[in-house]
C-alpha cells in the first residue's frame, strides 16, 4: 500500500491545458483510480504518436482497450492492433512508448504470465501492476 500523497506542484495555475489534463490523469492514477475513466486523454504530440504506423496503432490500442487492473500478452496486443503474427513488433512498440503511465505499456506482459521486462526496471512493472491490482481490488468493495 502506498503512503505517499499526492500534492500538485507550485504553480499549477500557471501550467497549460495539456499540463494540467496530464497531472489530473496522473494523480487519478495514483490515487483516484476511479476517476480515470472520465478524464479526457491528454493531447500526446511526440511523432511516435503522429505518424501512421503499427507502432502508433499498438499505442492506442493498448491506451484504449487495456484497462486498469488488467494485463494482455503482447500476442493478445497485436491481435487487438489487427496482425495476429506481430507479437516481437508489439515489444518493439513498447521499447519506444515516449508515455509510460499514460500508455501502459506495464500492462503488457508475456503470454506465460511472467512480468518481461520494462524501460524503467522490471521491479517498478511489478509494482504497478501490483498498484493497480489493489485498487482494482478496493473499487471492488
């Protein structure tokens, strides 16, 4: 269980609209997971995102169809990203996701169940997936 608050930073008044949506979804994430489902997806502009690409297409598959709590093989991904044959390009898409969080790509994990690994360390993918498994837990009660 985390202990930690959630606190907005000094001048929040002064952030952007793409800001502010980016740190309400985060601290939804945090630590009101219930509210996710009704915030609007921030505004993304990194090229990875704007380019028309089946790396593009994994990214906003997985942001739309993976929700929180829940976990799909890479395999399960393609096939959702529409080619079933392209399970190693899902993991490629995962290694250049510039939105970790915000597009799940923790959520991602191998078809035998085991965590595979993760940009920012595999001991923070289990984490988040243990983060949203007990509030997945708690919104259940």
């Amino acid at each position: 269980e985390s202990t930690a608050t959630c606190e907005v930073c000094e001048g929040a008044e002064e952030m952007t609209e793409p800001l502010k949506q980016c740190t309400a979804w985060l601290r939804a994430y945090f630590c009101e997971p219930e509210r996710m489902g009704s915030l609007p997806i921030p505004a993304f502009h990194h090229p990875v995102l704007q380019q028309d690409s089946f790396t593009r297409q994994v990214l906003w598959t997985l942001l739309r169809d993976v929700k929180f709590g829940e976990a799909v093989s890479y395999k399960q991904l393609a096939d959702l990203a529409g080619n079933s044959r392209a399970a190693r390009a899902v993991g490629g898409a995962m290694r250049i996701n510039p939105i970790p969080i915000i597009i799940p790509c923790h959520r991602v994990i191998r078809s035998s169940g085991q965590t595979g690994n993760y940009g920012g360390g595999n001991l923070m993918k289990e984490w988040l997936l243990s983060h949203e498994k007990l509030q997945k837990e708690k919104l259940a009660y």
